[in-house]
C-alpha cells in the first residue's frame, strides 16, 4: 500500500509540474562566429496555467560576451509595455530553492529579499519586462524579442560561451490578479561552436640549419591570399603575433633575406657532390634507379634547372658552373649573394609526398578551444641546398622517399644519424709570407688524401692586397674552380667529377696577391668564410686553420 501511495504521489508532482505554466526563452536564429546577432525571444508557455493578461520577467545576460543591440515587443496592439534595464548587477536566487521556480523567485525578490536581492557585478546586465493586456496571452504568445551581438571573448575573462543569458522571475497573472505557477525553460542560454574571434598571442617557431633566425621574415595571410601579418624572427627562431582570430585557416611562410651577408656559402661543393651523384643513379645494384637522395625535398632543392624536380647532370653543371663564377640561364635559381628560392612549409607536413608530388602545407588554424593551436613550427629550405647546411632536415617519414634509399659507394649509411649532419675534421696549414719579388703568398698545405672535392672561400682586404693569380696542384683529374665573387672575396676548389680522384695531398692551393701599400708581414690578412671538404662516401670535413 505504501508503494501505490509513493507512486501516486510521483505521479501527481510529475503532472502537477508538466501543467505549470513556463517562461520559454530561445534562440530564433543560429550564430556561428564572433560579430553575428543573435535574436532571442521569450515567449508564454500556457500549460494549465490558463490565459495571463499581466506578464512581468526579468532575466540578466553576460555584457562581456553579449551586446545589447535592441528589443522588439510582440505584445498585442493596446497593450501597455515597458523595458527598465541596470548594467552591473546581477540576481541573487533564494537559497534552497529551485532557481526554475519563477514564482518563488519572484516573491523573494518583492517582499522577503529586500537589498540583497541584487549584488553589483561588472559582467553582468539586468532586463526586466512589463506586459498588461486586456487581450489575454494565449499558448505560445510572444513578449519581446532581444537581439544582441556576439562578442569576442578574447581578454574577456571567460573560456566559453556558456550560461550567458538565465531568466531571474517572473509574474504572471490572470484578469482577476490570481497568480500562474511558472518555471522557466531552458534553466540558462548556452553558446556554442563560436568561431572568429581574436586567437590572442600566436607563436612561430622558425625551423632551420641556421643560426643567423633574425634574417627570416614571415608572412600570414588570410584565404583571400591577402597578407595580415608580416615581421622579422627573433633571435631564437621566434615570431609572436597578434590579430589573427580562431578558427580562420591562415597559410604562413618564411623568407630568407636576399640581403643576408653569407648567400654564397649555403651551396657549396659538398652540395655539388650530393646533385652529382644523383644525377649518376649510382645505387648499390646496376640497375641504378637515382636513389642516393633520402627525400623527396632534395629532388626539388637540387632542381636547380627548374624542370619539375628532377635531378641530372644538368643540375649538376650550374652547379659547377655557380662556384665556377660561369653565369648562365639557369644560375637565378641556385641560392647565392642577392637572391634566394625559399621553400618553407609547416613543419609536421614539411616535404611530405602526396600524389607523388612534394607538398609544403602552409594552412594552419587558430582553434580558441585549443592551447596547442597557437603554436606552429615553420620550417624553411633553400634552392641547391641539398645537404641542409641552412636548411631545414625533414623529420617526418613523409618527407621520406617511397621506397628506402639505398646506399651507394658515395653515401653512407644512416645509421649513425642523419647523414646530412655527417662531417669530421681535419687539420691543414696556411703559410703566408712575402716572397722576394715582394708578392704576398698564401699557400694551402693538406695531407688528407680521401677528398673528391674541396671549397675555400677567403676574405681579404682589397685596400690591402690585390688578387694575381691561383696556383692548383690537385692532380689531373680534378676541375678547379677560382672566381671573385665581390672586391675582397674569392672562391677557390676543385671537385672530381668521376667521384674516383681526389685531391692531391701537398700544396694544393695558392694565392698570389700584390699589395697595394707597403706592408712587413703577411699574417693576418685574410680569413675564411667557407672551408670544407667532401670524401668520396658524401661525408663532408671541416678544416680547421693551423
């Protein structure tokens, strides 16, 4: 018998609320981004409330996140409407009770609440609605409509969207004064999927084999290919940015100055040496197959023709030509004083290969949801750059050939790490002296028997010295390569381009120079920016000065 009475009970408490009459507030149109309106409108749910000819509410909603843009009454024509509205309150609920019964809340707030009804809160407004109608609200009868604007959150003090608009009470009451029960619906108004809005502070992090990060600029743009930022990286490979806005697709890239003081050191001979070989195809099998590269962004690195990505002899040749100082139609491309060929993309994606293509994504997408999203790594490469001196080395197995490269007798294995990174050092001397026709002499002295290539690039002071001649003793095979690239600065090496001989050990370098004033020593006067050799198996040697 007990049980029967509980379940009555349920029962009659489930029906007696379904039929109280509701205070329904909702959204009549969809937002989706920061700026759109939104248009709420509050609305007399009858229930078994019976007709209300008096409907007075008062809701408060989030100022940070919401403007007030205007408000339309629905009420019937005759009827009497006000809007009385306070910025910086906020509604104190009765405690222990319901927060949806509106009647209760209503009847604290008029007689028993007194000044603690209301506290002050910055964030916070407060709209209250007055109806009287001699044509009574029926079910489903609008009061008012509110639009507002969405506003960005960014430095608003909130994460989100939610509980930005909650009805506080309401009386409701029919043509003899006898008051409805009301609850409200929903409980509050929540956003979401919110997008736009200021992303706040956006980093870059600058990925490459350089150390020189502050002659990279970077460039946003928006999906109009129009640019909405710009700036220089800081010295640790940094860029923080500001004014881009969650959940808008940007692309970025970064730029190597043209005017950078070290353009004629980033193709080098080892460079020459990796685009040789795999012009030859020399694989471990006969067959050959041009597998000596590792990834698929040095097709493209070493592409200096310009032939969509693919690496031959011709390649290797403007190389030679370039360091050579022989200009040619094709030389533009090749990274070098006063001009680069940038190639820069997110870092995770970097030379990956879709459709057999090589891809550098450049998109990325502020998410306000995220803390990780603003944050992108960029990495960048240049054009000849194939060892990755100043370059940036793929990391992802993406960037990776679609088969294995195989090791050939001019790579070796990477099994010690990234090849690329791969060098060792060795010493040679220089001898400077003045001989006795007055001319200043700088010989290269080397005992290294292995190198099938070799590169100096020497500095000197033109007001001091003036350039006569170059001497080679590399030994018959080897095609030897002097030029001045600017007053003051000459290239000097040699490479092999059968990758068999090698350069010949003894003196295999000299400078002649006249000075152009009188001088009584002859140390000191030149320097170098370049000095490196490449042995037959890619492997590249650092030379350090004795």
């Amino acid at each position: 018998m007990k049980k029967i009475l509980l379940l009555l009970v349920s029962v009659f408490f489930t029906l007696s609320s379904f039929g109280q009459a509701e205070i329904n507030y909702s959204p009549v149109n969809t937002v989706t981004k920061v700026g759109d309106t939104l248009i709420m409108k509050f609305q007399y749910n009858k229930g078994d409330g019976g007709d209300l000819t008096l409907a007075q509410f008062d809701f408060e909603y989030n100022n940070k996140l919401l403007t007030y843009i205007s408000s339309t009454s629905q009420a019937p024509s005759g009827a009497s409407y006000a809007r009385n509205n306070w910025t910086g309150y906020k509604f104190n609920p009765k405690a222990d009770t319901s927060e949806d019964d509106m009647d209760v809340q209503y009847t604290w707030w008029k007689d028993e609440a007194g000044n603690n009804s209301y506290s002050t809160s910055a964030n916070w407004s407060v709209e209250r609605t007055t109806i009287q109608t001699s044509a009574a609200y029926t079910d489903g009868n609008e009061f008012v409509k509110y639009s507002f604007k969405v506003k960005d959150k960014f430095n608003s003090g909130y994460d989100n969207y939610n509980n930005i608009i909650k009805v506080n009470w309401a009386n409701y009451q029919k043509s003899d004064g006898t008051a409805i029960q009301t609850i409200k619906s929903p409980s509050t108004q929540s956003l979401t999927g919110i997008e736009g809005g200021n992303a706040g502070a956006f980093t870059i992090n600058l990925k490459t084999a350089n150390s020189a990060k502050t002659d990279y600029s970077y460039t946003i743009k928006n999906g109009a290919g129009e640019s909405v930022a710009t700036g220089d990286f800081d010295e640790s490979g940094q860029a923080s940015i500001s004014g881009l806005e969650n959940n808008v697709t940007y692309t970025a890239e970064a730029n190597l100055k043209e005017d950078a003081t070290y353009l004629d050191e980033v193709v080098t001979v080892a460079d020459l040496a990796l685009v040789f070989a795999e012009a030859i195809g020399a694989s471990s099998g006969p067959s050959g197959g041009s597998t000596t590269f590792d990834y698929f962004i040095q097709d493209i690195m070493g592409d200096v023709v310009g032939d969509g990505g693919v690496v031959d002899f011709q390649d290797s040749y403007e190389i030679l030509a370039y360091l050579q100082g022989v200009t040619s139609g094709n030389t533009n491309r090749i990274t070098q004083d006063g001009q680069t060929e940038d190639y820069s993309g997110i870092e995770s994606t970097y030379g990956a290969v879709t459709n057999n293509t090589v891809t550098f994504a450049k998109s990325f997408t502020p998410l306000d949801s995220d803390v990780s999203t603003k944050t992108i790594d960029l990495a960048h490469g240049l054009r000849g750059d194939v060892n990755f001196s100043h370059s940036w080395e793929p990391s992802v197995s993406s960037g990776e050939k679609a088969t294995s490269a195989q090791t050939s007798s001019f790579r070796i294995s990477s099994a010690a790490g990234s090849k690329y990174n791969q060098t060792e050092t060795a010493n040679i001397d220089l001898i400077s002296e003045i001989n006795d026709e007055g001319r200043v002499v700088f010989s290269i002295k080397s005992e290294i028997e292995d190198m099938v290539g070799s590169q100096f690039n020497i500095v000197y002071d033109p007001n001091i010295l003036s350039l006569e001649n170059v001497i080679f003793d590399t030994g018959n095979e080897m095609t030897n390569f002097s030029n001045v690239i600017e007053a003051g600065y000459v290239r000097v090496g040699s490479f092999d381009q059968n990758v068999s001989s090698t350069v010949k050990a003894g003196t295999p370098y000299q400078l002649i120079f006249v000075p152009v004033e009188d001088i009584s020593n002859a140390s000191g006067l030149i320097s170098f920016r370049v000095k490196e050799g490449v042995k037959a198996d890619g492997t590249q040697i650092n030379f350090i000065i004795q």
